[in-house]
C-alpha cells in the first residue's frame, strides 16, 4: 500500500490492506461511485462458513490503479475468509471480541455485552457486541479495518497483532458493520463502518473495500465529515444502507442512541450455518439466558450411561459448548468494576482453583540462554467431584486469559492423575494466533516435562486419600515413608502372586525407606512393563509383598548417602522413562499392525493383477 504524505486527505472508501505505524491510518483510495454503481455479479450463495471460499467470482481484469498512486498488492476478498479459518472454534472468535472490550478497561470500561438481536430486514438472528470504552476515532477505525495494525504495545493488554477484529467477525458471520463514539482532542466523532464479504462477493470486487462514513458531533445536529467530495460521502452512504441491516440514515444513527458519549457497537449478521443448513449458534436450546454451540453428541438419540452424564455436566466439558461457561473461565483475574453480560445477564467469574481439595501451590522458574524470566505459581489440587469424575488437565493463562484449558499433559490410558487439575498463568511463552493454543518452543517443551512431574509428584503423595491403592505403609507411620517407584494404580482386583521364575525377570521394585539410617528394610517386586502388557496388568496390579529381608541382604540397593528426597526423585525419572518406553512399544505396535494390513493389500493386488496377467495370456493364445 502506498505510502500517503502526513496531511493526506483519509478516503471514505479505503482499500483493506497492511497498514504501517503511521497515523494516517490511510489505505489506496477508489471512486466510491463507482463502487456504488458496480454491476452485481452474484455468485453461488454459500452460508456455510468452510464452504464459504470455494465460489468466489474472481474477475478476469484486474482493476487498475488510480492515477498518481504506485502499483502495490492487493488483498482479494477471499482472503478474508481463509484468514478467518485460523479460528476452529467459534467461542474462540468470541473470545477475540471480549478481548478488544477488556483492553478498553484503561480507558474506562465498565462492561461488555454479548446478545442476539433480530435483522429487521430479513427476521434473521445476529450477535451483538457492545462496550462502554473509549472508542474510535475515524482514523482509529481505519487502523482497526486494515490488517495487521496495532496500537497495543502494553504488556497488559492481550490483543497483539492487530488481526483479531477480522478473524473474530468474519469467523461469525458473513458481514459486520461498526458504530463507535469517541472524544480525541476536544472533538467528539461518531463513526460507521462496513466490513461486508457478501458485498464484496455480490459486486465481484477484486480488493477488499471498506465504506465508511464520520459525522462530527461536537455541536447540536452531526455534520458529516467529508474528507473528499460529497458524492463520495453520499456513495459510502448509499453501499452502507443497502448492504447493512438499515434502510435509512435515521435507522443507522438510532444505533448511537444506547452507545452513549463514547464506547463501540458491533453487529455481526448473516451468521454461519453449520453442514447440516442451521445456524453454528444456538439461541434457543436451554433457555434464553446463554450462547451455546450446537453439541451433536447430545442430539444423537442414543441413552448415555449415568457417568458420561456426569462428566458432561462438569464445567471442563460444558465449556465447550456454553458460552456462558467459557466466558465465566476465560480470565484468571476477577474484575473489579467491568462485567461481561450476555443476554443481559452477567457472567459469575470462576477459579477452579477456589475449589481445590488438598491444594498446594508449586513454584516454577523457566529458564532461558538470553534473559531471566519471572518465577509463577501453579496451584495444583484435587477438583471437588474427586475420584467420582476423572477430570485432569492445566488451565493455562497468559496475561489473564485462558488459553488452554483443561490440558492433559499425561499419557491416557490408566487411572494415574486422575482428578488432579491445575491453574497457572505462563507469560512466558507465547500463544497462537487464535490464542487457543501455544507455540511449541523450547519453552514450551520444558514447562509440559516440569507439569507432568508436578502430577505424577501430587499423585503419588495424595492419592491414598480417595482409596487409590498406592504401597504397603510400615507399622511404625512416624519413622518411616514409602517412596515408590511405579505410579499407584486403582485397586480394582487382586491378582494371584507372580511365580518366582517371573520375579527374577527384574522390573520397577518399590522399597520402603527408614529415613533414620536409610536402610531398605522391605522388597516389593511388580511385573516388568513388558510382562504387564501380555498379562493384562498394564493399567492396573497390585504389588506383590514379599517376606522381609535383611537390610545387609539388599546388596544390589544400597541407599546409603541418599536422602529420600532423592530417592523419590530417581524414582520418578525411572517411572517417566518406563512411561516413554510404554508410549514407544505402543507405537511399534500400531506400526506392524500399519505394515501387516500393508501388507495384506500388496498380496491381494498381486493376486488381482496375476489373475489379469492370465487372462491376458489366454487372450492372446485364442488369437
């Protein structure tokens, strides 16, 4: 995009384009006339929004570029859909637009509502945004419709790569059109514009165009704000209220009624559908009080055991699908004076840490060659619906907002870790662009190995409370201490004792330690790894209590010079790595089963192919 001079006149109708960190905040300019009196092409309609893409009319003749200006790169309107795909999840989306509101809480916000709202024009559902904030300028709006400016350089505001309002409203609707109020320099301003992928499909445009139109409302009656001609004004106008839900101008400026001396509105409208026809967001499915996606799991007519109910009335499932619940998690940080509102009621913030059960908090200190990093906190604990729900996995923040929740950071399959939830807050690496995960750095890496530990470490030390078979305690509780090798496991059967011929195979031994001379007086053998898995045992077994033997005996386990401390500490390591060697075998066995069925389908296509090669012969002796 070229480079305009500082006093340039700021067009009506701007071209969506990469904007640099000058404050004219200008794009390429285009006749607004013409624009206005494009020939509709109108192609396919498609309201699915992963189908959206596909039928885009892109025009044979590139639009050339006005006179006096350098040639520079386009942005075709497609792109705004496939740039929108980077969001999954449409809460995610959402979560982009609550972002942008509690970044205005510097400049005074009090709060942010999400509801539905009806289109007069058709009787179709819309979303609703709106917040109390400072709002934008005209040049401010224009920064905020060109792609990939931000003005945010806070440590403590979230949005960060001046993409998120894009994403966010063409992830949820085809089209959405921005009222904002603000007050720069003893002007107050009032702004409208128009972000809309069905206009620019309809009209067959080959650069993403933006109308918009300024009044100046520092004096009784608005006086638009004409930066180039009144034609041009009227044309923006004109795009505006036959594209947007609003006939009228009357109707357009009602919509500054409620947004008060400063804040900003956004309508989202012609809402997605999902492959099914219906729309991804449902108004109406519990009550009129919540935003919810569609679960299909729950429509599918089959009875569900009394369990998985359970589960899915526990918050780390419901939300997914409520919004509501989601938006109650997605700030570690209770606020003081902002509220989130949806549907005009508001949103009861919730730390699940506020309900841990045997809670401690762990400090961890991430570690980096080029700078030094601030220790955090993890509060880990048991959820209060321990053992009876096997809910597990870190809600992991950054800078106040949720990222990842409920991450399992343990390998499935067995009952270890089992209702051990944490919270953390981790600034320290840094989240995707649909900040719904994060970048797998080194970082990263590391703080997975470090939080895997912290559950095997909580586990072992707490779950005996919840009956987890877990070792065999000595007589005398004040002197001694367990330290196990092998992670505790639910005891859920009692195996008969392995045959001494099995023992002697080896395997992870859990030893019970007398911390006053650290000398081993009990040997507890369990069935090596490989031996669990052909037994059945991998999941769950139960150790095998041998009889007594001598400290002096125990020749092969000498524990003298180790603490306890460390002793647990190379159990640990010893488990992780048996852990791996598991995962490994896994995989090896997946792979020959891969190769066998490979395998399979080479022998039966020579077989085809033989059997042509027959016939071919006989084919060819008749002749």
């Amino acid at each position: 995009m070229p480079r305009m001079a500082e006093n340039a006149a700021v067009a009506d109708v701007v071209h969506l384009d990469s904007d640099s960190d000058s404050d004219d905040g200008v794009g390429g300019r285009e006749s607004a006339s013409t624009i206005a009196d494009a020939a509709t092409v109108a192609p396919t309609e498609c309201r699915s929004f992963w189908k959206a893409g596909e039928n885009f009319v892109i025009p044979n003749v590139v639009t050339p570029t006005s006179p006096g200006l350098l040639e520079h790169a386009r942005v075709h309107p497609r792109f705004l859909h496939s740039n929108a795909t980077s969001h999954k999840w449409a809460f995610g989306a959402i979560a982009e637009l609550l972002d942008n509101a509690v970044d205005e809480i510097q400049n005074g916000a009090t709060f942010v509502k999400i509801d539905k709202i009806n289109i007069v024009k058709d009787n179709s559902p819309a979303l609703l945004f709106q917040d109390d904030g400072g709002g934008m300028d005209p040049t401010g709006l224009r920064k905020c419709m060109s792609l990939g400016y931000s003005s945010k350089k806070s440590n403590t505001t979230i949005g960060q790569y001046g993409n998120g309002f894009k994403t966010s409203t063409m992830r949820l609707g085809a089209d959405a059109i921005v009222f904002s109020r603000s007050t720069r320099g003893g002007t107050s301003t009032q702004s409208v514009g128009l972000l809309s992928y069905t206009f620019l499909r309809k009209t067959g445009q080959d650069d993403v165009i933006v109308p918009m139109i300024d009044f100046d409302i520092s004096k009784e009656r608005p006086q638009p704000i004409i930066y180039g001609s009144p034609e041009d004004w009227a044309a923006n106008l004109e795009i505006l209220l036959k594209w947007s839900p609003f006939s009228t101008e009357d109707e357009l400026l009602q919509q500054f009624e409620d947004v008060g001396t400063h804040g900003t509105k956004v309508i989202i409208y012609n809402l997605w559908l999902n492959d099914e026809g219906i729309y991804e967001l449902s108004f109406d499915d519990d009550d009129d009080e919540d935003i919810r996606l569609r679960d299909e799991s729950v429509n599918d007519g089959k009875r569900l055991h009394h369990k998985l109910l359970e589960l899915r009335s526990h918050i780390s499932y419901h939300l997914r699908y409520s919004l509501r619940a989601y938006a109650s998690m997605l700030y570690l940080k209770k606020f003081k004076n902002f509220k989130i509102i949806i549907r005009g009621i508001p949103v009861e913030q919730f730390n699940i840490a506020d309900e841990f059960r045997f809670p401690e908090i762990i400090k961890y200190k991430p570690h980096t060659a080029t700078m030094e990093q601030a220790s955090t906190e993890i509060k880990v604990g048991f959820v209060k619906e321990a053992p009876k729900l096997a809910i597990c996995g870190f809600n992991v923040y950054h800078k106040n907002r949720l990222i990842r929740p409920f991450w399992k950071v343990t390998m499935g399959g067995d009952s270890t870790g089992n209702g051990v939830v944490g919270v953390l807050e981790a600034n320290f690496i840094e989240p995707a662009h649909d900040k719904q995960d994060f970048e797998r750095s080194s970082l990263f890496q590391r703080l997975e190995a470090r939080l895997k530990k912290i559950v095997y470490s909580y586990w072992y030390t707490h779950c005996h409370v919840f009956g987890y078979h877990t070792y065999q305690m000595p007589a005398d509780k004040s002197k001694k201490i367990a330290i196990p090798d092998q992670p505790p496991t639910v005891n859920t059967f009692n195996p008969s004792p392995l045959p001494s011929d099995k023992i002697s195979q080896g395997g992870p031994i859990i030893r019970e330690i007398n911390l006053s001379n650290a000398t081993s007086s009990r040997t507890v053998a369990v069935a090596a790894p490989h031996m669990r898995n052909s037994m059945g045992l991998r999941s769950n077994f139960q150790p095998v209590q041998l009889n007594p033997q001598p400290a002096a005996a125990d020749t092969g386990n000498t524990l003298v010079g180790k603490s306890a401390g460390e002793i647990s500490e190379e159990n640990l390591q010893l488990f992780m790595r048996c852990e791996e060697y598991i995962k490994k075998e896994n995989e090896i066995e997946q792979t020959v089963k891969s190769l066998e069925k490979e395998l399979e389908e080479v022998k039966s296509k020579c077989a085809r192919l033989a059997l042509l090669v027959d016939a071919k012969k006989k084919e060819m002796q008749q002749v």
